[in-house]
C-alpha cells in the first residue's frame, strides 16, 4: 500500500493558508497556528499548502518539538539556526556547540504577559535554579539566554531581507517553556519581514481547563494580534472516497465499504488509513488498478494495534471513577445522555460531570446538543467505543 494517499479536500483551508503566505511574502510576517485532533492531517497540510506555492525563492525550514524528558530547552529554534548557519550537519545534534543553552536555563511568567511599556516584546525572566553550586548563576543564564534570543532574531530577520523565509514547527503541544517564550517573542519582531512561522498543535492541548504554558502562550498571542489560526476538522465523505481510492490504487470502491469506513472513523485521515492497511492484511481488499473486495461483516474486523494502542494511551491513567463511566457508555451506546448515566451509575451527579469533564478533555468524547437544546454525549470516534 502507498505510504500517501493523494491530497484531497481541504479548499478552504488551503486558500486561507495561501493568502496568510502571500501577505508574509509581501513584508507583513505573521505566525499560523495550525489546529486539530490527533490524526487529522495537519503536517501533511501544511507540507501541501507550501509546496503549492511553487516558488523557488523561498526558505522553507522544518523542525518539531519533542515528547522527552531532559529535551534541550529551545530545540526547534536551535534547529532553525543551526540551519540558517549552514552548520548542521547530517546525524549531529541540533544543539551541540557553543549555542547550546544551559538545562538550568527556563522561562518564568511574568505578569505583564511578554509585553513591555510601549508595546515592545518582553524577553522573559530567567528562573534560579537554586541553592550554591546547583548550576549557573542567575547572572549567566540571563547573558546566555540574551545572546540566544539576538543570534536567533537577528539570523532570521537578515535572511528574511533576502528572501521569504518560512519556519514551521511541528508538535507545538509538547515545547518547552523556552521554545514558547521565544515563539511569542518572535511573533512580535517579523510583523514587519517576510518571515512566516507556521505551527501545528493538537487541538485537544489548547481545550484543556487548566492553564498550561501552551494555552498561556497562545492566549497572549491572541490577545496581541500576533496569531492567525486555521483549525483542520475531518474529510466529508466524498474527500475520504476519494482518499481511499488513492490509497489503495483502486478506481472505485464499494459504496458499503466507504459508508463503514466513514463511520467508523468520522473522516479521521489517520484512522481510514489504518482500517484500509487492515482490510488489506486481512484479505478483504486487494488493492490496484484491477483490485477487487471481499464481502465480510466489516464490524467484525480486527482493529489494528496502532489505533489500539492509540486509544489505550488515552485511557491509562484515568481515575477509576472515569474509567467506569467511559465503559459503561460504551456499552449504551456511540451517543449517550447524563440521565442514562444516571441511571446505571452509582455515585453523585456532579462526580458523574467531572468525569464526562475528564473524557472530553482527553478527546475520547465529545459533547453535542440537540435543536431543542438537549445535551447529549458521544465518543469522540465510534472506533474509540469499539476499543473501550
């Protein structure tokens, strides 16, 4: 099976993202904000977007936050510098020589948001790492961190004066606070440029109740004027008809098929790729030009390990009141009310809510009202009930 589909749908989007590259070309630089659930397509968007442009004069450099423990702090602006330089090599590491920032070095909020008098962004504080001899002294980290922020903001601006310059940063959701201090900070200094970033974050991070560093970061940026945003939601039928063709080289699939794909996936790109690989491996689909299908009861299929061990992620380390009522709903049904709950569930109303609270915070469910303005409950993906 192809590893990639052909891009289908997207119109919209694209035409947004489109006209948000032009106006950065023509020296109004900006910062895109990339949005949607896990699986949406949201690299292969962006990668798309870009590549339509068609034009050779522009600098597109790519680099991603990681999801480690003890990641060097600013790693996707080292990246990016490390390659304006020209000094990065292949198989050495992104943050190795003189610029790499000291561990001891982090970000602190500060209560004017980022911002000085005057509209000016704020290089933020610098946190102690406390006690004598526990690492760099306060005085140091700031100087270190001073001459990070002008080498990085400097490289950018002088290449952009050349020539269109596109940094894209991807997984938002797992930087650092120094990687988002420096976002906000740079936002505020390409208004002026032909520089763009454009950054894809997991829309389930910034719909958390809590305040996180990332949410902070983009309500400041919001509230500056600084972001543009461009939320990704699943393919319509006939995208993922398309899409499925594509994949499977096949001229045309039959109509049950794409129904239950559709369904079962909820136009998730991610997932109908998956579930195609598995009727693949399972016999059912035999794909190419001349590629044929099997009938078979398509519920009955084996999910596949990677959506599997998708959902089981998102289920590990819910409470055991949560995790009750996520597999009873999943026994009532793909959509489900309060008063059902209610029903069946011991325990306080106001606990069973919290835990509704919880799934939907996860991305395992969604919350929906009727016309009459009833609320109603339904897993997220059908195919995250067939897992529960």
């Amino acid at each position: 099976m192809p590893l990639n589909a052909r891009f289908v749908g997207r119109t919209k989007e694209m035409d947004t993202f489109r006209s948000q590259l032009e106006a950065a070309f023509s020296g109004k630089g900006r910062t895109l904000l990339v949005t949607g659930h896990v699986g949406i397509g949201k690299t292969r968007f962006v990668e798309e977007a870009i590549r339509s442009i068609g034009r050779q004069d522009v600098q597109v450099l790519y680099s991603r936050c990681l999801f480690l423990e003890g990641t060097d702090p600013y790693l996707p602006f080292l990246e990016v510098l490390k390659c304006l330089e020209g000094a990065r090599k292949n198989g050495t590491s992104a943050s190795t020589g003189s610029d790499r920032v000291p561990i001891g070095l982090t970000v602190l909020d500060t209560p004017t948001s980022g911002q000085e008098k005057g509209g000016k962004a704020a290089r933020p504080q610098t946190q102690s790492t406390g006690g004598h001899g526990s690492g760099p002294d306060d005085q140091d980290l700031t100087k270190a961190r001073d001459r990070l922020y002008q080498k990085i903001t400097s490289t950018v601006l002088d290449k952009a004066k050349e020539g269109p310059i596109v940094i894209v940063i991807d997984d938002l959701q797992w930087a650092d606070k120094g990687t988002l201090s420096m976002l906000f900070y740079l936002s505020n200094v390409i208004t002026s440029t032909r520089a763009m970033i454009v950054c894809m974050v997991r829309s389930e991070e910034l719909a958390r109740r809590q305040l996180t560093p990332l949410k902070d970061t983009v309500s400041r940026l919001r509230q500056e004027g600084l972001v543009n945003e461009i939320e990704l939601g699943p393919l319509d039928k006939a995208s993922t008809s398309q899409m499925l063709e594509s994949l499977l080289g096949m001229k045309k699939l039959p109509q049950g098929l794409v129904d239950n794909l559709y369904t079962r996936t909820d136009g998730n790109p991610f997932l109908m790729v998956e579930l195609a690989g598995s009727l693949q491996e399972q016999g059912v689909i035999q794909p190419g030009p001349k590629g044929s299908t099997r009938k078979l009861e398509l519920d009955r299929l084996k999910i596949p390990s990677t959506i599997n061990d998708l959902v089981q992620a998102r289920l590990e380390g819910l409470e055991d009141d949560v995790r009750m009522v996520v597999e009873v709903a999943s026994v009532v049904g793909s959509e489900f009310t309060l008063e059902l709950l209610e029903k069946v569930l011991p325990g306080r109303t106001e606990d069973i809510i919290d835990a509704l609270d919880s799934l939907i915070e996860k991305n395992l469910v969604e919350e929906t009202y009727s016309r009459d303005g009833a609320c109603h409950y339904r897993f997220s993906y059908k195919i995250i009930r067939e897992v529960v």
